[in-house]
C-alpha cells in the first residue's frame, strides 16, 4: 500500500468521479409543450378591450322581402354587405398584423359607454328602424300615400369625453320634444332646429327622461371639429309608426345596424315592380336611408368591399363620404360608384341597364 494514499482521509470534496445524473430533456420539453398550450388557449378565449371588424358577408336582400302585393321576382340581384363585429381576442390582433382587411379598434370607439348586451340590441332596433324606413321610401317611390307619426326624438347616445354640453345633463333614452318652445315630432325636427343654431347659442330642450318625468334643459352649443354647432348626442324617432297601405316584410334575422338602408329600399322597389332594376346584374349597396331618400355614410366600408368582392358583384354603390374607402379596397376588381341620394342610386342603375319606367314620379318628402 502506497504510504501516502494511506494517510489521506477523504471528505465530501473527494476525488471520486460523481454518479450520473439521468437526463431531464423530457420535463424542458413538457413545460414548453404546456406553455405552447397556455397561449393557444390564451389567444382564443382571453378578451381584450379592443373590437376585430373583419369582412363579414354580402346577402341578397330580394329573397328576405315578402309582400301583401304581387311580387316580380327579378334575375338580378341586390346586394347588402356585413361586417363581422367581435371582442378581439390575442388571435385576433396577431391575425390582423398580417391581414390588411382586420382591423383593431378600441372598445369605447366601438359601443362608446353603453354596456354590450345593450349595444347588440340598440343595433337590432337601429335595423328595425332601417327596414321600416327603406319599405316606406320605396312605397312613396312608387306613388303610395304613408303618412307618418312619431312622439319626440329619442337620444340613442350621449358621446363621451369630447366635452360636449350634453355629457352630465342628457342621457341614453330621454326623448326631446321640443327645442326653443318648438315642438318635435320626428328626428329631422330636432335636427332641423339645433341646425339654426351657431356655437355658443343657449338652446332650450323640453326633454321627457326614461323615467317619464319632464324637465327643461338649458345648454349651450358647442363647436363641432367642422365649426358647426353640436351637442353631442346622436338620435332618432321616438315611436316612429307609419300608415302602409299594405305589409312589407324584410327578415334580416340577427343582423344589426342601419346600414343596410338603400340596399333594402332598392331591393324593395326590385321585388314590387316588373321589369329588372338593376339591369340582371348583381349590384350590391351600402349606406343608411333617410325619410327624405339620403343616403348616409356607414362605416366598416373597408371590410365590406372585401365582402362583396368576394360574393362576385361588379358593382357597388356608396355613400359619397365613403367612396374613397371603398376605392381604394376595390382596385380593378370592383366598380364603386358613390351616391348621395335614392334618386342618384335609381339613375346610376338606369345607366347600367336597369328599367326604372315602373317608378314613380317622386322620391317622396318629409314626413308629414
């Protein structure tokens, strides 16, 4: 025996090579599988407040109408686009990094203050509102006598956070019923006084509040980013009814939103007269409908013209306020023509080869 090694006690810190351990490349390879799993997850049910607007569809609105009248089933088509409208979710705005067509909002930009469930059904009455005044315009196209009725103009939104005069004093479902001692029975009253007004003007509001109490409100106009005097508010007929001389229906299931208003005033004159309006063609449309015939802008213009570029139509007719959206979407693929008016949508599809001899004279007025 080596004399050396004899005399050497050996600790903890020993020269003896350790054991091996057994590998752990499995357990790295399972926590990274789970966190793999952890964001999948994430990204499909985690919600963000922010709102994905993506193309949604372009429906024909001639198979949604049904009449107590004789029905002229065309072979051409109108057409009505949708945005599909959801909480945006991780998935969703990585979606929209690589896909032109998604965009991302904020949620206030979107519902404002109201709470969801409430917006989902302020836009299926804003839709009721939209089909009960396209089969109006289109009855008084055609010469029908419809006299209208309505009790004030309901607030349906006070805009937040601008400053505007009426934040703090109006509030979501008060209806006026008079400005400046002047009585109002439709929206275009409302509209029609505080338009004579100019920023810091006192306007007098006699306001009827969800609780049915009346009260007055005195406030002063503000100046609107175009210089126009506003309020801040956004409105429509309360209880707006109207005399139809005989039914007219338009099953738009749980669609939302008015913008499918001169899609369904054309569609309605399509299925209520002979002949072939927009020419045999497919023809889709965007915008709201005003008792006066106006077409409004919409928004989601962008996504929509995706949408009815993919259903095939060759032309699409918009709201002048929107036609550079819609444009620059469309490229070569689509013809966007911009229409400010019933009246403007009727002659654009007589120049396509559209037969509007069935038409009558007038687009008609005011509601009376």
């Amino acid at each position: 025996m080596n004399t050396i090694d004899s005399m050497v006690v050996r600790g903890p810190l020993a020269w003896d090579e350790p054991e091996p351990q057994p590998s752990r490349r499995w357990l790295a390879a399972v926590i990274a599988a789970m966190l793999v799993v952890g964001l999948l997850v994430a990204s499909v049910t985690v919600q963000l407040p922010y709102y994905a607007l993506a193309p949604g569809s372009a429906k024909q609105v001639n198979d949604l109408i049904n009449a107590d009248s004789p029905i002229y089933t065309p072979k051409g088509r109108v057409l009505m686009a949708t945005v599909s409208l959801r909480r945006a979710q991780p998935i969703d705005v990585i979606e929209g990094w690589f896909d032109d067509d998604i965009e991302i909002v904020k949620e206030e930009q979107i519902v404002g203050r109201t709470p969801p469930k409430q917006y989902h059904q302020l836009n299926l009455q804003a839709m009721d509102e939209s089909k009960r005044t396209a089969i109006v315009v289109a009855l008084r196209r055609l010469g029908h006598d419809v006299p209208a009725h309505g009790q004030g103009s309901l607030i349906t939104n006070v805009i937040p956070g601008r400053g505007f005069p009426a934040e703090g004093h109006l509030q979501q479902g008060d209806v006026i019923t008079e400005v400046d001692g002047q009585p109002v029975q439709f929206v275009e009253d409302a509209v029609r006084l505080l338009h004579q007004h100019k920023p810091g003007d006192a306007v007098r509001l006699q306001v009827t509040g969800v609780d049915g109490a009346s009260r007055i409100e005195q406030l002063v106009m503000a100046r609107n980013d175009d210089g126009t005097a506003v309020l801040g508010i956004e409105l429509q007929t309360f209880k707006l009814d109207y005399d139809v001389p005989f039914k007219v229906d338009i099953d738009s299931a749980d669609i939302g939103g008015p913008s499918a208003g001169l899609a369904f005033t054309l569609g309605v004159l399509d299925e209520l007269t002979p002949g072939e309006l927009t020419g045999g063609k497919v023809v889709a449309a965007t915008g709201t409908i005003g008792i006066d015939g106006a077409v409004g802008d919409v928004g989601g213009v962008p996504q929509k013209t995706a949408a009815v570029i993919d259903a095939g139509a060759k032309v699409f007719l918009v709201p002048p306020g929107e036609y550079e959206q819609a444009r620059k979407r469309a490229g070569k693929r689509l013809q966007v023509i911009k229409v400010a008016t019933l009246d403007e949508a009727l002659a654009v599809l007589g120049r396509l080869g559209g037969n509007a001899s069935a038409l009558g004279p007038g687009s008609g007025g005011a509601p009376g």
